[in-house]
C-alpha cells in the first residue's frame, strides 16, 4: 500500500481536488477511466486487447461494479476518485460533471488504461526534455492514417501524441518508454509526420501545437485518445470519461512497469 | 492448418455428423461452447479469467460474431460447426438443436473453453487408463465445497471429474496434466473425496459412476461444467451451449500446450 495515491483519491472524493491531476502523488501511475454499459464493453475491452499500444489495459470491472482492482487502486471508487468526468452520448460530449453518483447504473462496466504521464516522469528523470510541460500545455495529437485492428463495429485511426525530442536523445527516449509496455511504450514513429499520414504539425486535432527547435526530432507515441475517437466514431449510445487530463492516481508505483493487473491473468485459487 | 479438424467442422456443417465428437479427428484439441448476450457476457468473461483451472479461455468473439479466432479454427462458424446445441432459458434447458441458424442474435458472444479430451488423450498415449472411456460412459462429476472467485453475480462451486488412476501412476498423471493448462491442467485434488466436500462417489451430480479398483486413488481435476452450474446458478435468461459431449473441433493440435489464443495478448501490429 502506498499512502500517495491514495490521499490523493481521498483528497478529491471529498471534493478538495477538482483540477488536473498532473503533479498529484508524483511517481505514482495514474490512469485513463472509460465507462461504457455492459452491451457495448465486450467489443471495447477486445478492441483494446487487439491494440495494446494506445489502449493498455491496466483493469475491467464486473457490470456495476464501481470498485477497481484493489491491487491498483485500494478501496478506491471510480464513481467518486477522479476530479472531473465526460458523459458522451451518441458519440457526442453531452455533459461533465464531478462525479457519477447519480449518473452510475447497474451495467456499467469500467475500463482502466495505462496514460503517458508514467513515461513523461521517467524522461524527465533521465534529463529527456517534455515540450509540453515547458510550455504548460496539452500534448499535442494527431489522427494518422495507421489502422486499428477492428473489434466488431470499433475500428478507426491510431491517435498519437508528439514530442519533440533533440535527436540525440532520440535513441534514449525510445529505451526509456519502451520500459513501459502499459503506458504505450515505444514510439510508434520518429522523423517525417507525413510517414504516418500527418500533414502539418503545427495543426493537431487535439491538444495543443508546441515549437519544434532545428535540432528536434518530432516522435510518435501511441495515444489513448485513439479508444475514445474510436467509440466516438462509433457513435456508441452511452460512454463516460475522465475529463482530459483529470485521471485516477493508483497505489501502483511508475517503475513497477508491470503487465496487465494480476486480475487479467491470476494464478489459480486451486 | 491442418486438415483434419477442418474436415471434421465441414462434416458437421453439411448435417452428416451429428453425435459426439470424442474420436473425430484425433489429436485436435476441442472445444466447450458458452453463447451469452452481450450484457452478461463481460462478467462470465471475467469469471473464467479469475477461475481458469476450470474455465480455461481459448477465444472470445466480439458481439453477433459467430466465427472464431482462425488461428484457433479456420474459417469457423459456431453456428453450424457443432453438432448439437442447448439453449438454457432462466438457468434451465429449454430446447436442443442442431444449429443455431435461425436463433443467432445480433448481440451474441461466444466463448470457446479448453475441455478434457486434451489431456485424456495424453494420458492414455501413456498407457494410464481413463476409465469412463473404458466404460463407454461419461466421465462422473461432482459440485465441490471449493468456491469458484465471484465475478459480479456469478458464483458458486468448483465443478470437478473424477478418474480413478493405480496408485503408482498418479504422479505420472499429475505431470502429464499439468502440461496442459489451457485443458484444465493438473489435478485439483486426489484421495479423500471429502477433502473438498464429496459425500459419495458412487452418487455423481453429472455424469456416471465408474467403478474404482482397490488399488486406484479417485483424482480430481477442474471440471467446465462449472461455468454452466454457475451461469444456470444465477439464472442467466439466455444462454447457450454446445450438447455435452458434442464440441468444436479445433485445428490446434492437443501437443500444442499452448496459452490462450494469440488473439487475447497480440503483438502489437504498429
């Protein structure tokens, strides 16, 4: 147990945090939320399956159940722990609220997904500079003309996120996230946008652009926006967010770089 | 691929084939079939994740899908590819039939269990006798005081069969089962049925008795009827299964002691 993370869900469970949780319990895993009713999770949970990169599953709940894994957030609960949620319907933001107490029904079942904030810490510990965070604004994103691998009626373009790295820290960076299989890991790309169908840096479809320095070479990680524009171009009926940027903080520490929750794949009680 | 288990499916798809299909192509691995409707079908996937000694998962489609992962059984179809189906109404039997042509739904998934013909096959290529087969019987089966891991509503006891083995070859069964964790794997238990809650062997839940010689130990291993006590337990209002006895016949071969399919931890395609 790691008091950090914890106090910080408690801290925002008593409504004393509803701002982004970049900064909270530092060293700590923090994680993308998806809440979607129980007809539609099954493909969703075998489309982030099928593309581990931009969707790494960190756990899924049973139907209703709002109480994740123990091992990765203690007696945490996703109706209440996270600052700030999106409520999508048809596809299309409706609502944001600050918690799902009221909204919570009894077949909606929880994704949890690994984020970049675990691989922007370990950069930035390795004197790897993060553009972004110099410049206190959102990564940048792109849709590319790289395909998801289908699930049912889920399939779209990976998103990526881009960083500007000097190219001679380009090989560094690349080993450092590849530590992190569940918070994207590698890069997927580095060097010419247009390689992965991107047509103007300086022009994201979400986030915000960030200045690109002679030296730099820009780098492509995988990005869990991809599941959400993915559900969205499914116009699937009902599905909830965490607000952008305002995650859940586990218990589970950065350097642990683990696989899937032991839940996905527990040894035998027998 | 191998052509075997494919002719077998084509066999049965063309309605030539309509018993059980222990003995059709030997040495492929077959399969338990559990169809669920979308809704409940997340937390049954959960289930035999958290209890895969008697629910090992070798594939789960995405809704309305009927055809398997290839690399599991090419060109599949689990609507006509078994010889005989049971449709379960409110946790009872309502109906069998020899394909599910007509009742497939939109929001069906399926999911393909590992099941024990994989491992009596070793056994007896070991020339350790499977005594049901000698029988000409079902194999006895027993609900245990051991409980499964819950998963949302579906809970309840460890299912298990039973195989007398001579007692100076119960070791050797012991390894050679537990080469095959995906087909239940090792036992779960040998000796004293009480230990795990069996009051008479002679008195099966499932399935005959087989006579136990005095020289033999009565061993227990995880048993797939399991996962349909307990979806029958919680009343599930639809579910399907294959007719016991009556499976999917793969094209992996029993040898290949294999984890779940490729399709549950793929490579990333970036």
């Amino acid at each position: 147990m790691s008091g950090e993370g914890a106090a910080a869900r408690l801290m925002i469970r008593a409504g004393a945090w509803r701002g982004p949780t970049a900064g909270l319990a530092p060293g700590f895993v923090q994680a993308n939320l998806v809440v979607l009713p129980a007809g539609s999770a099954g493909d969703f949970r075998i489309f982030c399956e099928r593309n581990p990169r931009p969707c790494p599953l960190l756990d899924v709940t049973t139907a209703g159940c709002s109480v994740p894994d123990p091992g990765l957030a203690a007696n945490a609960d996703l109706r209440t722990d996270l600052p700030r949620y999106r409520i999508y319907r048809d596809g299309r933001l409706a609502e944001e609220v600050e918690d799902l107490l009221d909204a919570w029904q009894p077949d909606w079942v929880a994704f949890l997904l690994g984020c970049s904030f675990t691989f922007e810490g370990a950069l930035l510990a390795a004197g790897i500079p993060v553009r972004h965070l110099e410049c206190g604004s959102n990564v940048p994103m792109y849709r590319t003309t790289v395909a998801c691998r289908p699930a049912g009626a889920l399939a779209g373009p990976l998103v990526v996120s881009m960083r500007p790295i000097p190219r001679g820290l380009v090989a560094q960076a690349v080993a450092i996230t590849a530590r992190f299989p569940h918070a994207h890991g590698a890069p997927v790309h580095a060097g010419d946008p247009a390689g992965i169908g991107i047509e103007a840096l300086d022009r994201p479809d979400y986030g915000d652009p960030v200045p690109i320095e002679p030296d730099e070479v820009p780098v492509f990680w995988a990005c869990g926006v991809t599941a959400q524009a993915v559900a969205e171009a499914a116009r699937i009926p009902l599905m909830i967010t965490h607000a952008p940027g305002h995650m859940l903080v586990t218990d589970r520490r950065n350097q642990e770089s683990l696989g899937p929750s032991a839940r996905h794949t527990p040894p035998s009680v027998l």
